[in-house]
C-alpha cells in the first residue's frame, strides 16, 4: 500500500511517502510557516522522488488537528481532496498524537503541547501499552491551571514534548521530579512515523464530512451559542 | 467521444462566503454551477465572520467538486483545465479553493489557471453574449465597485474605484440602520422601489473630474438624518429612507459610469458584481446607455451576479488561451487588483 502522509499542523510541515511502513522519502521543514506555498510542491516533489505518480496512491494520512488553524486546514484540505479526487481511502490521525509517537517508551506518560496563547494549550496525555499508544486524557484545549490537577495524580513520570516553553516552568513547580523533559527534535511531527501509525488505522467512511480537529469554536460561534444555547448548528449551509 | 474536442474547464471560487465549483464548456456553456451559499451561518453575526467562512469552505468543498462532475456529466479525464479564484478575498477562504484546486490539478495533471476575482464577475457577461472590446466593466459588489476599462479580452486596467466604502458595504450599513440583516442589497432595493427621493443626501464626488467613488459620506448622511429623527422622536418613512439612499447610489454610479464612455468609447458597457442584479441600478443604466448609439449595455443575470464558479471558468478558459498558468506554489493573495491605466493609453 502507497501512503501519503502530512502534518503541517504548527509551524513545521513534514510529509513523507511510503510503501507500507517502508519510507520512501520524507521532508520536512521548520523554516517558515508558508503552507500555503510549501505543502503541495513538497507533496509533488516526493511523490516524484519516490518514483511514483499520484494515482498509484492507495492512502493519504493526515493529522488533522488540533494546531494553528491555518495549518490544519491546509493539510485537511489537500488531504481530503487528494482522497476525494484519486478515490482513494483517508485516515485522520490526532496531531497531538502524532508528536507523541516520537516517544517510544513505555515507561513514562508523554503530555504533548501546543501553545493555545495566553496560558492556554491544545494537549492530551499517552502511554504506551505493548506496542500500542494509548490515550490516557482526550485531546482538548485547556488552561495550564485546569490541566496540572487533571495530571499530578499520576504515578509515572510525565514527558513533555512539543510547544513546552512556556508552561515547563509552572509544571515543574506542580510535577517536581515526576517532570521530564526531552530532546527538542522530538517536538517536530514526523510524517513517517504518521504515515505508519496510520496504516494499521482504519479509512474514514465519509471523506466529504472531515473537518480538520479545531477544538474550539471560533469567538464568535462562542459567543452566539451562549446567547442561543439550544439552536441546532447543523444545515447553516444550503445549496442553491 | 465527441468528434469536436471540448474544452471543459473545472472551477473554484471560495473568496468570500460561497464555496463554488463549476464545469464549463468552451468558456461560455454552463456544464454545472454548483453554490453552497453559507449566508444562514453569517446572520446569525450580522456579517461575514472570516474564520467560520474559511471553516465552512472545508465542509462543502469534496462534496461541490463531487455535485459538479456529476451535474455536468464529465469525468476528470475530460478535463482540459482547472481554474481558481486567489485573490481579491478573504485569505482563510480564498486558501480552501486554491489548495483544493492544487490538489485536483496535481492529481490529474492538468494545467492550473489563476483567475482573478473580478475578471470572473466582468466575464460572468460571457456566459450569456460574446463579449465585445474594447469593453467597460462597472463592478459593483459588497467589497468592490469599479469602472474597469478592457482594451482586448485579457486586458484589465481600472479606470476609477471607490475610496472608501464600497457600494454593497453602504447597503449593508445603511441595512443595519433600518433593522435589515446582511446581506441588505436586495431588501433595501425592493424598499426604494416604494419611496420617493425625499432627502436629497449627498452626492459625493459626483462632480469631480475624476471616474472614482465614495459611499461613506453618504453612509454618514444617512446614519445622521434616522439619529437626529430618533432623538426628536420623529417617525421617517423607510421606503423614502431607502429610496433617497439608492437613488445617490445610483446617481453616483451612473454619472461616473457615463463620463467614462464619453472618455473611452467601447462597444460594450457590462453591469457585473453582486450588487449589479439592483433593480434601480439595472433600470437607470438602461435609460443612460440610449444615448450611446455604438455602445451595448450587457446586464449579467441575476442568477450570476452573486459569487459563483461559473463566471471563474468563463474567465479561466480565456485566460488559460492566453497562457496564464500557476504552478503548485500558487497562494491566495487577498489584496489581489487590477492595474492602473496607464497615463498614456488615454
Ligand atoms: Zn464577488
């Protein structure tokens, strides 16, 4: 099976393309955040490389949030559309998730974060358990104070990874010595290790209905639904 | 297989709030024009919200390109081309149809036309009559109003635009005023068409010797007279308020309009944008075209006037004849314009 697999949820972008979960070829950047112009170059570039054209595709792999909107809608997009457009299947992958795979250990729980601005973060907590990640905590956007009570209880020591600047500080204060940190190249998305956690996942069934993983409503979504608590949100878009 | 080849170019159009795909034959021929309109999302915040657009867009964008092939009756084989709006537009709109048009035309390996906003709206024009150049454009919408003078077919140079509001956005404002949601144009038209000019607001600009408009004086006229009524406790008639207020609109756009044919013979005057389906608009332009024997007057219908894909491809497969081409790096640009005239080609 041909893979395609992107993440260009943050500021890095990394795609690769394998046969099965054998890499073929993969990029990626951390130099600029223009998706917008990078992505579909990148793709055509591997693909290429990977002497391979676009329809011998059999699945696109893509973490779909959450992350800086722009970003997860660029890959969503192209996803959904290279699925869409060749007939071929799409696996959606968490892209917290996806930067908890660069953690292949057993013996801690890994807390990936992504800077939702103003102490806030997009994160969620795994383990893994005989060779499968677990989810421990579901992904959510959530302040730093509200997230420390939900993760002290714990027993094994807890890795951060990713956007950790900000918050380690605070963490540590909590956490003590059950904080462990890690080796900054492991808060970059690999597309590779995407790629495969996603061959074993199954194909969404309706890839016209994937929407990238926003975990927030816009403010002013938020701010409507709070006026109109009961409005079905559905069907706001027709056809004419 | 048809013994006269086709030219069968897919389009986008995703700069505002509408998510658009189309399928058109030979550049005039309507194959399929699907439009996922998202003005329902949009009242509930009494505009456009940039960021549920662009979330939107994401929604409907698969399941348009899925409904136009399928309307049309054509595979991805059949196609000669892909064409996409990138600019004038919201940047997290206009990204969602320019990286979904990337995607099909890497998929398929067909050639990628990049087609501007405006030249979709004047080409809209296309889809009904042969265009014929020289050729003026009067575009008029809810980000835009425009005199756009076209030498040839692919040859756009602004001869006048607005500088300040434009003229959809005075609608809209003026449409808050009298409790009329967005999108106000066609309510606000169908009010005047009851009232009578009674207030004489400003017409701005209208003598200046110069093709360019303003609307905000007018917009502040307007917000002044219903203010000052309130404060007195005085009950104005909205039919009139309206009126007076298109009927300066109309003024405005019309004298600019009829300065510039006398400036720029052209054997064309094409009414496109979204405001271009006004009633008022439509009705005066016709009265002022009579007196220019060699110039034609061509109304987009209304069912064209708003955003839609068809009028991308209409103007995407002149512009890929023409050797327009974007390769996978394109980008949305959102302060996307035409060019100057130039001083010597008056
Ligand atoms: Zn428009």
């Amino acid at each position: 099976m041909k893979i395609l697999a992107i993440d260009t949820s943050n500021k890095p972008l990394s795609v690769a393309v394998m046969d099965n979960d054998q890499l073929l070829a993969q990029t990626t950047l951390t130099t600029h955040r223009k998706h917008a112009e990078f992505l579909m170059p990148v793709i055509e570039d591997l693909v290429k490389k990977a002497d391979l054209t676009p329809t011998d595709l059999d699945r696109v792999v893509v973490a779909d949030g959450p992350g800086s909107y722009t970003g997860i809608r660029m890959a969503v997009t192209a996803a959904k559309t290279i699925a869409n457009t060749l007939g071929i299947e799409l696996v959606t992958v968490s892209s917290l998730l996806n930067l908890a795979l660069n953690v292949q250990r057993a013996d801690v729980l890994i807390n990936p974060i992504f800077d939702g601005r103003n102490q806030n973060m997009f994160t969620g907590l795994y383990r893994w358990n005989h060779g499968t990640i677990e989810t421990v905590i579901e992904d959510q956007h959530i302040s730093l104070g509200k997230w420390l009570p939900a993760i002290s209880d714990y027993e094994q020591p807890i890795l951060i990874i990713g956007d950790t600047a900000s918050f380690e500080d605070d963490m540590r204060n909590v956490l003590h010595s059950r904080l462990l940190t890690a080796n900054p190249l492991m808060g970059i998305p690999s597309a590779a290790l995407l790629g495969q956690y996603g061959l074993a996942k199954s194909p969404v069934e309706d890839v016209d209905a994937v929407v990238p993983r926003y975990l927030r409503l816009t403010k002013a979504e938020a701010d409507w639904k709070k006026l109109h608590p009961n409005e079905d949100t559905h069907n706001y878009v027709e056809k004419v | 297989m048809n013994l006269v080849a086709r030219d069968l170019v897919l389009s986008f159009e995703t700069s505002c709030d509408e998510t658009s795909v189309a399928v058109i034959e030979n550049g005039n021929k309507i194959l399929s024009n699907i439009v996922a309109t998202q003005i329902k999302s949009h009242q509930r915040f009494g505009g456009v919200v940039p960021e549920v657009a662009s979330r939107h867009h994401i929604e409907q964008i698969t399941g348009c390109i899925e409904d136009a092939l399928r309307d049309a009756d054509v595979t991805y084989d059949d196609l000669t081309s892909v064409a996409v709006t990138y600019g004038p537009g919201l940047v997290g709109a206009l990204l969602i149809g320019v990286t979904a048009a990337k995607a099909v035309a890497w998929a398929h390996n067909l050639p990628l036309v990049p087609v501007n906003h405006l030249a979709g709206h004047i080409y809209a024009a296309r889809l009904v009559e042969p265009i014929e150049f020289p050729a003026m454009a009067l575009v008029v919408s809810g980000g835009h109003t425009e005199l756009v003078y076209m030498p040839e077919e692919d040859k756009f140079e602004i001869i006048g635009e607005t500088r300040d509001d434009a003229a959809g956005e005075a609608y809209d404002k003026i449409g808050r005023v009298l409790g009329i949601n967005y999108p106000a144009g066609k309510p606000v038209d169908e009010l005047a068409h009851q009232g009578k000019d009674t207030f004489k607001f400003p017409r701005a600009m209208d003598s200046d010797d110069n093709f360019d408009f303003s609307f905000s004086g007018l917009k502040s006229a307007f917000i002044n007279t219903v203010h000052h009524a309130d404060q007195i406790h005085e009950e104005l008639s909205r039919e009139d308020l309206a009126a007076s207020f298109q009927q300066a609109v109309v003024d405005v756009l019309a004298d600019k309009t009829q300065r510039a044919l006398k400036e720029f013979p052209v054997k064309q005057l094409i009414l496109a944008g979204g405001v271009a389906a006004n009633k008022g608009l439509r009705e005066r332009l016709t009265k002022e075209i009579a007196s220019f024997k060699d110039t034609k007057l061509e109304l987009v219908p209304l069912s064209l006037c708003g955003d839609n894909a068809a009028m991308i491809g209409a103007a995407g497969e002149m512009l890929y004849r023409h050797g327009a081409r974007a390769d996978a790096t394109l980008n949305a640009d959102p302060g996307l314009e035409f060019e100057w005239l130039a001083d010597e080609a008056k």
